[in-house]
C-alpha cells in the first residue's frame, strides 16, 4: 500500500530536522507505484533542496519506467540500488526474478544516460552459476565502470535457503539441498563445482580482511579478480576492455555511496 504523502514528507521532515542530509526509501517496490514515487521526490525536492535521497527498485521496474529517471535525478537522486543479482540467465530464472541480463545491460545504459549511479546487489554463488557465471561478472563489473559502485562484500554473497523459502521443493534446487543448519537458519547446500565453494572462502576472506581495514575498493576487486584467476587456472577473459584489476584508470570522482555496504 502507498505512504501518504504528507506522512511520508513528516517524517522526512523530523530526520532533517534532526540533521539528516540523505534520505534512503529501502521499499524495494518504491517504482510499483511510479506516480506516488515521483510525488514525493517531488515533494522532497520543494522543501528541502539541498537533501540528496537514494532508492531500491527492482531492475524491471527500472526499466518499465526509465522515462521518470531523468527527472528522479534532477530532484537529488544521489543512487539506486537495484538487485541485479546475476548476469546468467539461467540463474535468473531459477531466483524467478522477473528480469533478463539483457534487461539488465538496458538498465545500466538507461541510468547513465539520465545521470544516475546504479549501485547493483548482486548473488554471485548459487547452485547454478558457473565460474564462468563470475568470471563473466568480474569483466562485466570492470568493463561497464561499475567498480566503485559495487561494495565487495556482493562479489561474496551465498544463496541462503530458510525454512519456508520459495526455493524448497523446486527441482532445479532438491538435488543441492543438505540438512537445515538450526544456528544459521539456512539448509546447507554444496555446489556441483567444488572450485566455486573453494572461490567463495576465498573471496569471504579476502571481502572479511579488507573490511578490517578499511581498503579501498579497487584493491579489493583486483584481489578478488587474482582469486578467481587462481581458482580457473589463468585468466582468459577480456580483462574489462583493457582496465587494470587493480584499478590503475579510476573515476575522477567517487561513486555515491553509504558509508556502510547496503544490499537487497
């Protein structure tokens, strides 16, 4: 159901009040309802000019709507994050995510054009993604720019399976499954190519040690890129058009962000 908008803009006015500059719509179905989005941006934008805001939405959504992201960008739109989740079409359709990797290389091309920073959440380790899935991912990642618009700790994330997850019961995830982990509330599963699990602990500790200490994400992704080399016995992919992994052509400008990694 929709906000009102003048409860919306209360509360919004209570945070700046407090001191707050950026506000986040975390509601990843924020364009499900375009017209009332817009609205209050809109209404944002009047009463407080000088407060930048980001939101979550789903990549078909994005792109069902890309007319209203010029102006969503002339209001403060600072980033959207939207959950990308995977290039492979396969594992698209196994998460049931409703869009396509076409879908989701319009989207990135949609944004640029209006201006905005797309901030992708990805899902890079499932039962169905190959190492050619990250590899693909990592060349994708370097090769559109997106380095810095992409916390690393998404480079590491495992698909989690809960009790009552629409995943049960599917067949494309029944041969995968384990028994149910009670402390982490997630069946267990292992991949049918022990080098991907071997490439998750990899890239965990890698993600776990650079977050210790504050590395800047460039360092991380070139890291992350010699791990996958390592794991798939040299690199053949196109390297991300000629751009260094370790970052040696950067934006002259940082990506915005969160001071804090943030994903759907």
């Amino acid at each position: 159901f929709a906000v009102p908008l003048a409860t919306v803009i209360a509360d919004i006015r209570q945070q700046v009040a407090a001191g707050a500059r950026h506000i986040t719509f975390t509601d990843p179905d924020f364009l499900n309802g375009p017209t009332h989005a817009l609205r209050i941006a809109r209404a944002l934008h009047d009463a407080f000019p000088g407060t930048t805001f980001d939101f979550t939405a789903k990549v078909e959504h994005l792109l069902r709507h890309r007319r209203l992201l010029p102006e969503f960008a002339r209001l403060g739109c600072a980033f959207v994050v939207t959950a990308v989740e995977s290039l492979s079409d396969r594992v698209l359709r196994c998460l049931e995510k409703g869009h396509t990797r076409q879908d989701v290389f319009q989207v990135v091309r949609a944004a640029r054009a209006a201006g905005l920073t797309l901030r992708p959440s990805l899902l890079p380790f499932t039962p169905w993604s190959t190492l050619a899935d990250y590899r693909e991912l990592l060349d994708w990642i370097e090769g559109e720019e997106l380095v810095e618009c992409v916390d690393a700790v998404q480079l590491g994330i495992r698909l989690l399976v809960p009790p009552g997850s629409a995943l049960l019961g599917k067949p494309w995830m029944t041969p995968h499954l384990g028994e149910l982990d009670p402390e982490a509330l997630t069946f267990r599963w292992a991949h049918p190519d022990a080098r991907m699990d071997r490439l998750y602990e990899a890239v965990n500790a890698i993600v776990t040690e650079a977050a210790g200490r504050g590395a800047d994400g460039w360092t991380t992704f070139g890291r992350i890129r010699r791990a996958a080399e390592l794991v798939a016995g040299g690199w053949r992919g196109r390297g991300g058009r000629g751009r260094s992994a370790a970052g040696r052509i950067r934006s002259a400008r940082p990506a915005p962000r969160l001071t804090e990694p943030w994903f759907c």
